[in-house]
C-alpha cells in the first residue's frame, strides 16, 4: 500500500503504511504504559482528591495518568479554562458504552474498562495492579528518527474488532488559582493535563500496523492504540486500550 499523507493538526503530521510483513520479532517491547482518565474539574468540590491521587500515580513510569477536565460544571461560578467539550463527550460514550446513565466527576477510567472513582485509593491501586498484570494482546514499539516517530503494533492472537490509533497531547504540570466556585480560594494542580485528543489511523488489527508520525510543540505526546466500536448514537464509542507508550 503507498503511503498517504495527512496533516491532523495540534502539531502532529503522520504518515501511514499499513506493512504486510511481519515485525522483526527481535524488537523489545517499550515499557507497558497502563492508561489512567481522570474526568475532573476546577468548578467540583470532591475533585481535589481525586487531583492530588492522579499526581501521585503519575510518578509511576508504568502509568500513562491523564487529566481530562470537562466542562459541565461550569455553571456553578467558575468556568475551567482547561476544559474541552469533547472531552466531556468522551466521557459520555464512555457511560453509554457501558449502560450508565449518568456521568460525574471525579470519574477514573483504567484502560479504557475499568470506571471508578478517582478519590477511591484502595480500588484505584487495586484496578491499576490488574491491570498491569493482564497479559498484552497488541505489542506497541516507537522510536524516533529523523523523520520524527515510528510507531510500530502488532496484535497476537489478531484483534476480533477493529481498533483507532490516537495521539495524546498533554502539559506535565498546570497551577490554577481558583476565584469563584465550590473550589474558591483553592490553588489547585494538576499533572497530565491533555490539551488535545486526536485519532490519526484506524487499524483492523490483522496486518502489522507502521506508522510515521511529526509531533511538534511544546506540549508531551503518547499514542495510544484503543477498540473501536461503532453502534448506538455516538459513531464511535471508547472500548479497552490495548497499549500505549510516550512519545518523550
């Protein structure tokens, strides 16, 4: 297949081949990244715990922790700037996947499976040491060069349903003071705070998947492969993350 190009914007041009041949198989796996989504909110009251617990994790170089902060709370007095409707849709096909009927904050989501809330210590360290020791169906390598990242997956057995590459961008650290709200007079920080989610390729998950990605800005990278499932009222709807791995 030749290669196509495309320019998928937030600084991220990606260039695509889906390769028909095996992986070399003497690459060593990267460092499995367990993916933690923390759906939080300067303007919610319980969150800052929920925050500080995200902080701490995110020390942990196995744990891909990610502030997702949503927007639906911004009529109590204070409008988060870090916010994103999309990110609080995300949320939504998250609980419409699974047969919720409400979303809330502070909401944790681990690999794309496991919702929880994010204030729970024992059931978040719980969930995050399953899932670390599951069994990884889909192999993911990147490595840079001067053409920018390659991004290398196979999946063993193959995938039954087709999955998205995504690239994650997200700033290390982000200090808020926060005037008005349920959280006024609070400075609150957060860690992994994403600023932009965006799927680059679809992938069947049967040929070995080689892709070429430029990331660009200031702003820290991870690509993140995830089940696609398509049905119901969102097109696309989050499933479990079958691996993930910085781009640092």
């Amino acid at each position: 297949m030749s290669m196509k190009q495309a320019v998928i914007g937030a600084g991220i041009a990606v260039w695509l081949a889906l390769a028909g041949q095996a992986l070399a198989q003497t690459q060593a796996d990267a460092p499995r990244q367990v993916v933690v989504e923390l759906f939080t909110s300067q303007g919610c009251s319980s969150c800052p715990p929920a925050d500080a617990l995200l902080r701490e994790i995110a020390a942990d170089p196995r744990v891909l922790a990610l502030s997702l902060h949503v927007d639906y709370w911004d009529y109590l007095g204070w409008v988060d700037d870090l916010a994103q409707p999309a990110f609080t849709m995300r949320q939504k096909a998250y609980a419409y996947a699974a047969g919720a009927r409400a979303i809330y904050t502070p909401q944790l989501i681990v690999a794309g499976m496991s919702a929880m809330n994010g204030a729970d210590r024992g059931e978040v360290l719980a969930s995050l040491a399953a899932h670390s020791a599951a069994p990884a169906q889909v192999h993911l390598w990147v490595s840079h060069g001067p053409g920018g990242w390659l991004i290398e997956a196979l999946a063993e057995p193959p995938l039954s349903e087709g999955s998205v590459v995504q690239i994650v961008r997200y700033r290390p650290e982000i200090t808020v003071s926060i005037a008005r709200g349920e959280n006024a007079g609070r400075q609150a920080t957060y860690a992994n705070v994403v600023t932009d989610w965006v799927t680059v390729a679809e992938w069947d998950g049967h040929a070995p998947l080689q892709l070429e990605a430029l990331v660009s800005g200031p702003d820290r990278a991870a690509v993140i492969v995830q089940s696609l499932r398509k049905s119901g009222k969102y097109s696309t709807l989050p499933g479990p993350i079958l691996a993930a791995a910085r781009l640092d």
